[in-house]
C-alpha cells in the first residue's frame, strides 16, 4: 500500500518563510518517506498512513515560531500501491503530453 499526502507547513509570519520551510523538508528525512517540494507545498509517499503522520508532525515541530498554520491533504488508496509518480504518468497518457507548460 502506499499512502500519498500534500503537507503544508509555514508559521504565520512576514517576510520570507523558506528557511521554516527548508526545516520543516529536512525533518522529512528522519523518516522512511519519499517526497517531492513544490512551490505550494510538498508531496510525500509512505508506506502506510501512521508512518506519514509521523513524518507530518516531525516537519510540523521543525518549524519554529509562535503560530505555525500546517495543511495536509491524504490520499490512503487502500487497494492499491500506485505511486503519486504513477499518477502524473496516468495523466500524462491521458493528454498524450507531460501534464505541464514550464518551458513552452
């Protein structure tokens, strides 16, 4: 099985957030997850929902601050071991193209 989520997490503050962010995609790490940031976020695949969300409150706690706003979106298809990669590939078939207009 392998469960796919979309995890945000920024603290609420001005100016840039890429350095709470950079600490919230390293803590990623820690765990046996594979993951791919965006820049709306980060995608991460792991083997079952308890191994995700212990990646997904690592990445939280990571991120310092007095107000920390985290979003996470889960897909738990659990008949199947299709990959978030596997996915965007079933899309890009569809279209007869890659399901992207960077450098067009």
């Amino acid at each position: 099985m392998t469960v796919i989520g979309f995890l945000s997490v920024s603290p609420v503050q001005e100016g840039s957030l890429s350095s709470e962010v950079a600490k919230a995609v390293a803590a990623l790490d820690d765990f046996e997850v594979d993951y791919e940031t965006t820049p709306m976020g980060t995608i991460i695949e792991a083997a079952d929902v308890h191994e995700l969300l212990s990646a997904v409150g690592a990445a939280h706690e990571a991120v310092d601050g007095d107000r920390v706003s985290t979003f996470l979106k889960i897909d738990d298809k659990r008949t199947s071991t299709e990959s978030a990669a596997a996915k965007v590939e079933s899309v890009a078939d569809e279209l007869g193209r890659e399901p992207s207009s960077a450098g067009e």
